[in-house]
C-alpha cells in the first residue's frame, strides 16, 4: 500500500475513465491502480486536466493556451499538490500505451 502522506513525491498511472465532470471545470475521473487496489476498475478519483505545464490562467479573453481533451480508457500520469486525493492532476498523456 503506498504512503499517502507522500502523494506529492510520486507519480502514478492512471486510466481516464467516462464520467462526464458535473461541475463542469474540466475534470477527468481516472482510476489509479496503485492507490485504489481493492475498489472497481469504473471507480477513481476527480483530476485537474494539466497536461501543459505553460498553462497558468483559466480561459481568460485576450489569453491563448493548449488544451488536451482527454478520452476514456487514455493512459495518463497523475501527481498532487499536496497529500490530499482532492489535488490531483493529469500531468502528462502516456502515448503509445499498450496493455499486455
């Protein structure tokens, strides 16, 4: 079982799942293997997209940035700010991703 009073030092793959976001901010739920062993693979936890590490300001006009839309089942990495399972967010898309 992994320490969680050190989320922050980690990285952990993770699997985008299909539940839409209900607040509407652009959330991914994504299931975590590593810290979620015991609970179904339809179940994770809300991720901040944050694939692009330039972006710093929600869509603001006269501001641009990148978005990457994410698809269910994409493989991704998810890291915390802090030691609190609500601060997760997707730091990177693992491409090429092939299951065994």
């Amino acid at each position: 079982m992994p320490d969680i009073n050190n989320l922050r030092e980690k990285e952990f793959p993770g699997t985008v799942l299909k539940e839409i976001d209900p607040t509407h901010r652009g959330r991914y739920k994504v299931h975590i293997p590593e810290l979620m062993p015991h609970i179904d693979k339809t179940q994770g936890i809300w991720c901040r997209n944050h694939t692009h590490s330039w972006r710093i300001t929600n869509s603001v006009p006269g501001y641009a940035g990148q978005y990457f839309p994410l698809q269910e089942n994409m493989k991704v990495i998810v890291k915390f700010f802090s030691n609190d399972f609500n601060t997760g967010y997707i730091d990177r898309i693992i491409s090429d991703y092939v299951e065994n």
